[in-house]
C-alpha cells in the first residue's frame, strides 16, 4: 500500500501521544505522512483541493474492526481528514469520498490520531490474520 496522509490541526505535543503516535507508525508496512495545519480553515482549504478522501465524522458510518479492514483493503485509502474542535463543515463532508465514524463517543483529535492509526494497524494484521487482533 502506498502512503498515506493524513489531514488535522494542530500539533501532538504531549510526550506520550508523541510515543504512541510514533509506535505505531512504527509497526505500519507504509507510511504516513502528516498533513498539520494551524486552523481550520487552512485545513478545509487543503480538503477542497482533494478529489477524494475520507473524513472522520461521528455521524459517519459505523464500523467493526472487521469491517474497517476489508474497506481498508477495498478502497485503499490515500487521504483521511480529522476535523478540529467543532468538527467538519458541511461542504466537507458533502465532498467526502466517505464519512466514517470511528465511535458514537467524542474524542479530541489528539486522541483521534492515535485511535485512527491504531485501528489502520488493526486493519493491517486482521488483512495478514495474525494475532494482533483477538476477539
């Protein structure tokens, strides 16, 4: 699989973010390459010259693990948006190849850029069968 970018605001400055984050970029069998922007509209300006990616939307569709790793292997995706503070705006998310939730709860998205590779690297090992992902 090729790169992928990913696109939020924002720096991860605590140390364990920064060593999570990092861990699991680690472990992935491709790269991700960050796409940081300081406000929102910087980072909505940037999604407008996409032709397609994926946003992260709490009322996007729910997945499983399972579920997320055959889209994963289905559409290769190249371009994944976190919205900030107050989330998407409806010219994005109409733009949005796809909208996808990854839970009905609110996270920040600091916590969100680690939730969001953790499951890609789920999605990797459910893809390989390995042990990684029990249930």
């Amino acid at each position: 699989m090729a790169k992928i970018k990913i696109y939020n605001t924002g720096k991860a400055k605590e140390p364990w973010l920064i060593a999570a984050l990092a861990e699991y970029e680690k472990r992935l069998p491709f790269p991700i390459e960050w796409k940081l922007y300081k406000d929102d509209e910087s980072l909505y300006a940037a999604a407008a010259k996409l032709s397609s990616f994926i946003a992260l939307d709490p009322n996007g569709q729910s997945m499983t693990s399972e579920d997320f790793a055959l889209f994963f292997e289905t559409h290769s995706p190249r371009h994944i948006l976190i919205g900030g503070a107050t989330g998407l705006p409806a010219p994005i998310k109409a733009q949005a190849s796809h909208l996808i939730s990854l839970s009905p709860l609110t996270f920040t998205h600091q916590m969100t850029r680690l939730i969001l590779l953790e499951q890609i690297y789920r999605a990797t090992q459910i893809l390989k069968n390995s042990s990684y992902h029990k249930i």
